[in-house]
C-alpha cells in the first residue's frame, strides 16, 4: 500500500481522499490545535503533530510515497496580501518553503500540493492559470 504525510493538514481532506484511494496517511501536522483535534479524530491510524512547519524534524518524519500539502494561502490572496496591509503576509507566504524543505529531505516518488493561484504566478513569474491555459468550449 502506498504510503502519504499531509502537510498543513487541516480537518483533513487531503487525507481522506487519500484514504478514499487506497493510500495509508502515516503523518500529518498543522499548526492549529483545533485543526490537530479534528483530524486526529477522523484519522486515528495517522500520527499527529500540531506545530510550525519552519520547525520541522524532518528525519523524525516517516518515509513515505506520497507529500500531500495545503501551505497557507492567505498572504498570497489578493484580499489578504500586503497591499491589503496583512502584516503577517510575509510569514504566511513562506510557509510553503516547508512543502520544499520537506520534498528536499525525503525526496519522495510523488507530491500534490494545493496552492492559491496567485502563489504559481508570483513565486514564478508565469501568466495566471486563466492566461496560461485556454478554456475548451
């Protein structure tokens, strides 16, 4: 059976739908505890750790097959990004340095990260999804 950690895992959706396909989630974190208690609920196979992910251990870690992450979202939004006057935009924004702190350790055969939009564009440049790929009628 495949293998999975969930990164800012939330209530858990990523790790459900894993589940939901025949994938074991061995590990998960957030930063919330109230997000932890939740999915540790519906997660009672899963080990659980609720702190901030520019902390993590990563050879504490299991090895797995599959990263699956949600880094935060809100500094990269335009209703919450620094021209809104968000003063923790920056730190919001870096916390998807973790998914490639992560990747870069564990190197592991696949990884689903769920961005905002704005995040690809800004972090590379590239038009937005809406300018880079054309709709099919």
């Amino acid at each position: 059976m495949p293998t999975a950690i969930d990164l800012f895992a939330g209530l858990g959706g990523w790790s459900t739908g894993a589940r939901a396909a025949g994938v074991q989630v061995l590990w998960a974190a957030n930063h919330w505890p109230e997000a932890v208690k939740w999915h540790a609920a519906n997660h009672k196979d899963t080990e659980h750790v609720c702190q901030d992910l520019h902390q993590a251990r990563w050879e504490q870690v299991p090895k797995h097959d599959l990263l699956l992450a949600s880094p935060c979202c809100q500094g990269h939004s335009k209703a919450r990004g620094k021209a809104s006057g968000n003063p923790q935009q920056d730190a919001s924004r870096s916390t998807a340095w973790a998914v490639v702190s992560a990747l870069e350790f564990h190197r592991p055969k696949a990884a689903l990260v769920e961005p905002a939009s704005s995040t690809l564009t800004q972090a590379s440049g590239l038009p937005s999804r809406s300018q880079a790929v054309p709709r099919q009628r």
